[in-house]
C-alpha cells in the first residue's frame, strides 16, 4: 500500500489556487450540468426565487460557480 501525505498549506497558495481554478473553469459549468444532470438550473432558479422573497438591500455571492 503506497500512502502519500499532501502538503495542504501549498494547496491555499494564491498563486497555486489560481492556477488550479484557470485549468477547470472552461470545463466548470458543462461538467455541474453534467454531474447534475441538468438539476443544476433548477438549483439556481429556485436559490435565486428563495433570496428575491427575503427582499434583501444586498446579496454576496460567494463561490457558486463561473457566471
């Protein structure tokens, strides 16, 4: 059995992070419509309704895909 240990704190280099982020993000959105079979609009269109009925003055959005 061969265990390899990861070095994690490289893992949260900015410069690493954006690398690793710059080498999926082409590919982000097909693979979630993908692996979700489509249920990935759903999930947004009804996060987005949730959110419009609180009547929010702001909204952040925070790593919730490219766009």
């Amino acid at each position: 059995m061969n265990v390899q240990f990861l070095d994690i704190a490289s893992y949260a280099e900015p410069e690493r992070v954006r690398k690793m982020f710059g080498s999926i993000a082409r590919r982000y959105d097909l693979a979630n419509h993908v692996l979700s079979c489509g249920a990935d609009f759903y999930w947004r269109k009804r996060a987005a309704e949730i959110v419009a009925g609180w009547r929010p003055n702001s909204i952040m959005d925070l790593a919730t895909g490219t766009g």
